[in-house]
C-alpha cells in the first residue's frame, strides 16, 4: 500500500485545497526530501488568481501543484544516488531537465527540450507539500552556517543574481533598486556585496524600505514622501544611477530608471508585468546608449548565491517578515490583503 502526504493543488483562479495525495517514491537517481521550509512566491499567487501571464497564454495548466523556492531533509535516495544521504539538508534548482537528451549529457540542463519548471510552467509538481521528489544532478547541500529560512531564500536570491552577471561596481557606481519585495531585497544585498558606492532602494512602504537598510541599502527612498526621480538625482549629485534592478512590476518604475539613468548605464529588468507596456521611452534609452536586460533563473545561479550567502557577513534572514504552519498556508492565499502591506517573504513551515 502506498504512502500519503499532504499537499496543495491550485484547481482554477482562487480554487486552492490541501489534500491527500500519494507520497513519490526514490528511484534511480531521484531523492525524496522531506521539504522544511516553503517561501511564498508572487508568481504563486497569481497563478493562485488566474492573473499569471502564464496562465492566461496556456504555459501554466491547472492543476498545478505550486511551489518552488524551499529547503529540506533527504529522507531516501534511489540507487543510482551517489552524492547525498539520508538526513543531508538540501535545496534545489527550480527546474528539472529530462536527463536524457543531449543537452542534459553534456550538463547544459536549461538547453533540454522536455524542460519542466517547479510548480510553474509545464508543471513539475511543486513544494507546497510534504516531500518533493528531485533528480541529483538539481539537488545541493546547504552548508552548516546557514540556517533552513536561508537556505529557502536561495531561490529568490539566484533570481536576483542574474541581473548581476556580467556587471562590474565599484566605489564610484550607484545602484538603484526599485521594488522592496524579495527580489527588490535581495538585489540590495547583492550590489552591496559586489561593492557599489551607493546602494539606493525606491518603495512605497517606510516599515520595509528600512527592511532594505539592514541588507544594505545606503538611502532609502519612500515615493510616497517624495519624487523618486528628484531624489535620485540628489542622492547621485545630479549624475544619476550606473546600474538599475527594476523588481517592482510597474511600467511607471521603469521609465523612472530610464529617465535617472546616467549615459552608458545598465538596466536590468527582474519582473513580470503581466501586460505589453506602452510609453517607454525608447529614444532617451538610445540615446544614453544604456544597456536593457531581462533576468532570471538559469543553472549555477542557485549554487553561486549559496557561496555568497554563506560568506557574506550581512544576512538575508530579515526579508522574512511572516512564519506561516503548512496547515495555514491557504490563509495567506485566501487573505492575502491582511498580509500585502506588511510581507516581504511569507515562509510556510512544515
């Protein structure tokens, strides 16, 4: 007789339960973790919604088990499973590739054509649930100095980090990150770390812009209180940024890095925004001769931002603002405004 666990299955917009399902099972080169922490993704509950891009282009096909920023214990290994054992903790890419093609062979798994992304697009099921099922070759070790809520936000970070490839700052470079969720969060973390000058974060909300002065944000601009644009202008004495991460989701957002930009800056755009975007102004782009770049996850991001979480001196653990118990998480779903103004990372314990 086959094992059970519980898990969560989002059915239709705003149609979500927690229900028995079977337990998967360790073979081959498959690992059965035992899943401890699950953060909350904003692409979790706009499939939750229906109001995912992905959703309404027929990528995302419901049922969809989601989920896919988490950390947990290896409880069984399959025999062909030779790096880990029972009781390593882990974490894990945010896609799984067929391992069998070519591409996958030669190690170049985001080049597999039978890709399938974790509790996303053309769905491998996800982590809101009990156990995860993973292949090795997407399976890592946490190190000892970082704790399971850490080891959770490696995900979101490695989303981050792409927008920092290929980017050299230094003493002179402002940063500029518009966006106080996760993203916009741990983009402070990493310009700080890779040693801009000025790290400056632009949001809405005072409780988290200071959020962002503890991951290392040196100013903090609330566009509630004043122009954004003015104040990066001030804050850079009327150069204006060398490098944009625009996490916030909001058109106006990046038009306002365009418009602070200084000649020869980089933009990097780390966010959906569900909708074709009109009014962005293309010939002061061309003219700055500035540099438009979407990010996102791709393979040895998540093993990088593990190297630099576990050496860097400034934690992430404060983006965390909520610990939820699995058998709540559907409140954070179903009730998300009592959360919105508060969140910046929800994390479900198991």
């Amino acid at each position: 007789m086959s094992e059970t666990m519980r898990a969560l299955t989002v059915y239709g917009p705003d149609n979500a339960r927690i229900e028995e399902v079977q337990k998967p099972a360790a073979s081959g080169d498959m690992l059965v973790i035992k899943v401890r922490r699950t953060g909350v993704c904003a692409t979790d509950f706009s499939i939750y919604t229906g109001e995912s891009s992905f959703v309404k282009s027929g990528e995302i096909v419901y049922p969809c088990r989601i989920g896919h920023e988490w950390a947990g214990i290896v409880e069984s290994l399959g025999e062909k499973v030779t790096g880990f054992k029972a009781g390593d903790r882990v974490y894990a890419d945010n896609f799984v590739s067929c391992g069998r093609c070519a591409a996958c062979n030669e190690g170049r798994y985001m080049d597999c054509p039978d890709i399938r992304s974790v509790g996303t697009v053309n769905c491998w099921d996800g982590c809101f649930a009990e156990y995860m099922l993973m292949p090795e070759r997407h399976v890592f070790k946490i190190p000892d100095n970082l704790s399971m809520d850490e080891a959770a936000l490696i995900e979101p970070a490695s989303i981050a980090y792409d927008a920092f490839k290929n980017v050299s700052l230094g003493a002179d470079d402002a940063a500029v990150i518009f966006g106080t969720g996760a993203i916009g969060m741990t983009a402070v973390w990493l310009a700080k770390y890779y040693g801009a000058g000025r790290v400056i974060l632009v949001g809405r909300n005072k409780e988290k812009l200071e959020t962002g002065k503890k991951v290392g944000a040196d100013y903090i601009i609330n566009m509630t209180e004043e122009n954004a644009e003015s104040a990066i202008s001030r804050l850079t004495d009327g150069r204006g940024g060398s490098f944009y991460v625009e996490t916030s989701g909001s058109p106006d957002a990046l038009i306002q890095c365009i418009n602070t930009a200084r000649r020869y800056a980089g933009i990097s755009v780390v966010s959906f925004y569900e909708r074709p975007i009109d009014g962005i102004p293309m010939d002061k782009l061309v003219l700055g001769c500035y540099t438009l770049t979407g990010a996102a996850g791709c393979y040895g991001n998540a093993p990088a931002v593990c190297g630099i979480m576990s050496k860097n001196p400034v934690s992430l653990a404060p983006i965390i603002t909520h610990h939820v118990p699995f058998e709540n998480c559907l409140d954070v779903f179903e009730n998300e405004a009592k959360y919105h103004k508060t969140k910046i990372k929800v994390m479900i314990d198991f």
